[in-house]
C-alpha cells in the first residue's frame, strides 16, 4: 500500500518525506485523485509498525492484536486503496506494461 501511494506521488512529482505514514503521503497526493477520499492512516499500524521492530517474533501483544473481523477490514481497505491508486495513475497517464 505504502508503496503505491509513492509511485503515485512520484509519477506527480511530488517530494515526500523518507516516513512510513500513510495518511501523510496521502495527504501529498495532488487533488483530483480518488485514494484522497479515504482514511487511510488507520492502516499504518499493519503496513509499518510490525514490520520495523527489531529482534521481536511477533511484535504485537496479546492486547494489541487486531480481531479477525478488524484484520479483515483492513485487508478491504488496502485492496480498495490499492486498486484506486492503480485507477488514479491510469488517469495520470500511467500505462502498465504489457
């Protein structure tokens, strides 16, 4: 997810900063664009803080650990957002290669 909201910042040339925060850098991404129509800073937490901490198996505890249902919705929320960005840089002018 992180990710593609970069290229699509990069394809706009805009600069962002070296942070892991979505909801920031989609906050950078020009007006116009769909992704900006959702809260995408409540993802974070899966895409960055339990990727980065160092020395620990499974870094979150018993009582952070998201449910099923909320593990879920974020999956839904990350392919929504995934696929908007895909939409939105098609609408840039960005073609996949073939």
């Amino acid at each position: 997810m992180e990710k593609g909201v970069k290229a699509l910042l990069v394809w706009h040339a805009v600069d962002f900063p070296p942070r892991h925060d979505l909801g920031l850098l989609v906050g950078l991404v020009p007006a116009g664009a769909t992704i900006r129509e959702l809260n995408l800073g409540g993802l974070t937490v899966y895409a960055v803080e339990q990727r980065h901490v160092a020395s620990v198996s499974n870094p979150m505890n018993l009582n952070d650990r998201p449910t099923w249902d909320e593990a879920e919705d974020a999956i839904g929320e990350a392919t929504d957002a995934l696929a908007r960005v895909s939409a939105d840089l098609a609408s840039a002018g960005w073609a996949a290669p073939s």
